[in-house]
C-alpha cells in the first residue's frame, strides 16, 4: 500500500489556477485570438443580419442585442478550449506525468487550469459586454440581467475547459486542439444563436430544441433582449443545462485523467 496522502487542495488548486493565468504573460497575444474573433464576429453578424429583427416573432427590434450574449459565450467557450490546448501541450511535453504521481488530488489537475481559463475568459465577455453597448446594443435586465450574462458565461466557459481537457486526456496531443474549437462552435451553432426556436426551420429547430446551449443563450439573453425578461423561467433551464453539461464532460475528463495514470 501507499502511504502517499494528498497535499492540501486549497494550496494546489491557487498554484494551479497562478500557473494557468502565467499563459497570459508567457505568450504575446494570448488573449488577442479569443478577445479579438467574438468583437469582429459581433459587428459582422449585426450588420449583416441585423433586419432579421424585422421578422413577425422576433422578441427585440434590435439584433445586436440579440446576439451580444450569442459572442459573450464564443469568447468564453474559446478561452475555455484554449485550457485543453494548454493541458495537451504539457502532455506532450512531459510536464504532465510528474503532477500524476505527485500526491496532489486528480480533480485539482483539472480544477486549476479550469479556474485559469474562467479568468481569462472575463476579458472577451467583458470587452464584447462593452463595445455591444457603445454601438447601440440595449440593457434592458439591468443589474439582475447583467449577473445572468457572466454566469451564462462562465458556466459556458467551464463546460468548454472540461470538453477541452477531455480531448487532451484523450488524445494526448496538441493535434486535438482543432476538435476542442469545433467542438465549441457546434455546441453555439446548432442552438438558438442567430433566430429564436420559433422561426427555425427543418432539421436545424429539433436540433436547437434539443441543445442544452439553446437553455443557455436564453439565460444571457435576459441582459440585452426586451423581450426575454428577467425571471425563474428564463433562468433555471440555462442553469439546470449548464450543470448537466459540466456533470458529463467533467466525468468523461476524470475518466480520461485515470486511464493515464495506469
């Protein structure tokens, strides 16, 4: 038997989540990628598409802030894919096998560069928040609607670190950080991101229907939308989704993490 015992979380998980945000100061640009594509996806999209907002069903007049919760979550879910490509790239070189035999907890493994990824991921929600507003987005949930947003935001933001450090468990390699984006941009384009469930068409509305990230957009959007009100009815959906999701790719990275230190 070993008389290993594990060293205390609180510790580790801080060091953890220090060593995690070092990424921002190590690498020139690293928050240029995920900060930079959600603003320019959010004036290209409310340009392009903004007179959908004209359609009879359409729950606002404005379609820039329909979709400003839509881009907080693309820079969230891309901060939090980049934790994966991180872990996978400390797979690779070797770092990773000296903290499975550490006497360190295995779910701070995955805690610290979670929590890492939920900080960097405030940048993007926080610049889009900011600059959707400015150029005529509305705040119509007010402080209460705001709140909604960022756990929107940050919830999205872990369910894409697990998915993202599932892969890297997985596949042990930086190859899989393309799967760890797409999988990111799926999950948003598949659901309710550019028109409500009630003007979908076809395959793409049972699809959206079934998407837990649907629940989600309609947690943010109680923020900017005027015609998603802040309430219980717009808000358990989204949490009781974001849970769900956190619960499965959170197992399926443990199960990952435990087959690599056999």
């Amino acid at each position: 038997m070993s008389s290993r015992t594990n060293s205390p979380a609180g510790p580790v998980a801080w060091a953890f989540w220090i060593r995690s945000l070092g990424e921002v100061t190590r690498v020139r640009g690293a928050l240029v990628g995920t900060s930079i594509a959600p603003l320019v996806f959010l004036l290209g999209t409310s340009g392009q598409f903004g007179r959908l907002s004209g359609l009879p069903g359409f729950p606002t007049d404005s379609y820039l802030s329909w979709i400003i919760p839509l881009c907080c979550l693309q820079g969230a879910g891309f901060a939090g894919a980049a934790a994966g490509a991180n872990l996978a790239r400390d797979i690779e070189q070797g770092w990773f096998d000296r903290l499975l035999v550490a006497p360190v907890a295995r779910p701070l493994l995955i805690l610290g560069p979670v929590l890492g990824a939920i900080t960097r991921a405030m940048v993007p929600v926080t610049l889009v928040l900011v600059v959707g507003l400015l150029i005529g987005g509305e705040l119509t949930g007010g402080p209460l609607g705001i709140l909604a947003l960022y756990v929107a935001s940050v919830g999205f933001c872990t369910v894409a670190a697990m998915w993202g450090i599932a892969m890297a468990v997985i596949f042990r390699t930086q190859q899989a950080g393309p799967l760890m984006q797409m999988g990111v941009f799926l999950g948003v384009f598949l659901s309710t991101a550019y028109t409500p469930q009630l003007l979908l068409k076809g395959w793409l509305e049972d699809v959206a229907r079934f998407n837990p990230v649907s629940h989600v957009l309609e947690l943010g959007r109680q923020a900017t939308v005027s015609g998603i009100d802040v309430s219980l009815a717009h808000t358990w959906p989204g949490l009781v989704a974001l849970a769900g999701m956190i619960a499965f790719f959170g197992a399926l990275a443990m199960v990952g993490l435990r087959r690599m230190g056999r």
